[in-house]
C-alpha cells in the first residue's frame, strides 16, 4: 500500500503534478470521470482528486489507474485540511462549473455526485 501524505505542503505538490500530468495528456485523462472527491487550491488556482493527491509523491506512472489505493484512506488524512462544501452551496456550484470546465478541455464530464472540498477556514498554502 502508498504512503499517505502527512501534510499539507505534500497535497500542493500532488495537486501541482496532476495538473501537469493533465496538461501533458497522461493516462490520467482517461480516469477524469471516476473521481469524486476533488481539492481545490485557490493559490494555484488549481483542483486534484483525493485518490490522487492524498499519497506522497504522487504521479500518473505511480497512480497505476488507482490500483491498491483507497478514497476511504485519502479521505480521512486530507480531512485535516479541508472541509467538503455542501453541493447547494454558491461556492460549491462556483467551483464546480470551474472544474467542469477544465474536464471539459479533454472532453471529459464531473461524476453526477462529485463534491468540491476547500481549505478550513484559517488554512492557508505554505
């Protein structure tokens, strides 16, 4: 089993790489529909899912299509730093068609029951 990351400095690093992944068109890109739990950055302005983001020095090659990884794992270590905004929320709808929109540049959709999760109030990026 990955390693999880053990702070907040090593979720911006994994967050910058799937960014860079995506934009180098990796196999990620075929993988976009099947997250849905996504982190947004507002410093990089800059999202990355929790399966992806949540082990240490994360990248496409080392991602292996998610196999031995877990959301569940992800989830509970990246809840330190970030709350999941409620889906009704207008920063949650905001976020949303922003992430839409990057998806969208590989022809890619949201999962229908994706959620948006942000920084705790008082968390800023190192």
């Amino acid at each position: 089993m990955e390693e999880l990351v053990t702070s907040l400095q090593e979720v911006i690093y994994n967050i910058e790489q799937f960014n860079k992944d995506l934009l180098e068109e990796t196999d990620i890109l075929t993988q976009l529909t099947q997250f849905k739990h996504w982190y947004y950055i507002p410093a990089n302005n800059s999202f990355g899912p929790s399966k992806y983001i949540g082990y240490k020095d994360m990248n496409t090659t080392k991602y292996a299509r998610g196999e031995n990884k877990t959301g569940v794992d992800t989830e509970k270590i990246l809840k330190q730093w970030f709350i999941k905004l409620p889906s009704e929320s207008k920063k949650s709808q905001v976020l949303m068609e922003e992430l839409s929109e990057l998806l969208g540049l590989y022809g890619k959709r949201i999962r229908s029951n994706a959620f948006i999760h942000v920084l705790k109030n008082g968390i800023t990026c190192p």
